[in-house]
C-alpha cells in the first residue's frame, strides 16, 4: 500500500483502486477508479495534479480535488527491453511542478514536461460529474 499527502486529505493505491481520505479523521472521501495494474507510485504537483504509475507502464494524470481523470500516458521502453519491462516504480515532481520525473523497470529515469502547445481546443476536456453536490473540505 502507498500514501501520499496532499494538504489536509492523502492517497492511498492499492491493486484495484486510489483512494481519497480526509485528515485528520481518516475520512472516506472517494475512489478514484481507472488503473488496470498495481499502481506502484504517486505524486502530486503544486497545481493539485495526482499522478498515478501503474505496473504496466501507465500513468494516469488525475484533478485531486475532482478526482477526475483528464490523461492517460503508456511509458514506452527503452529499445532492446521487453514490454513486460514497462512498469513504472517511482516518480516525483521536480521543484518548477512542471516535469515529472519517473524511476522505470527497463532501468531508465525519464522525465516528462508540460506540451506548451496544447490548449483547450486541441485536448478538450468532456467531464460529466457523477456527484453533483460533494461536500468541502
């Protein structure tokens, strides 16, 4: 099981799941659901996005407050490895919260950085919320 905080609520990831719990009660808050692998780590940048990395080689980008999932990334190995030495082991944010920076099963570390190019238009966002009211923490 990994936990990662995130000012006054954390994560935890197990096989099936992310959950969301509240401090300092250790409130339920929500799933967030999506993975289809052991997720082995998680960070958080200063923008309040969670990013998952499963043991399959995925990452989900996720909106912490919203929980939900806006991206989905396949890390692609390293020529000459196996696709089963796609797994993702650790990750963490850099000091700038705009690359991301990951420990990988075909032994390399990669680092990741914002598209500046990108822009509403060319990544549209279709969120339907399930929950229409949710309480504040």
């Amino acid at each position: 099981m990994l936990f990662l905080h995130c000012r006054f609520s954390f994560a935890s990831a197990s096989p099936d799941n992310i959950k969301q719990w509240k401090f300092p009660d250790g409130n339920f808050l929500q799933n967030l659901i999506g993975h289809n692998s052991i997720v082995n780590c998680m960070a958080v940048n200063s923008d309040d996005v969670l990013v998952s990395g499963g043991d399959n080689g995925t990452m989900h980008f996720w909106d912490w407050k919203t929980g939900y999932n806006f991206q989905r990334s396949q890390a692609s190995v390293q020529p000459g490895s196996l696709d089963s030495e796609a797994g993702i082991f650790a990750m963490t944010f850099d000091l700038s919260s705009s690359r991301l920076i990951t420990c990988e099963a075909d032994k390399t570390i990669k680092i990741y950085k914002e598209d500046d190019t990108a822009s509403e238009e060319t990544h549209p966002v279709n969120w339907k919320p399930e929950i229409l009211k949710r309480k504040r923490y």
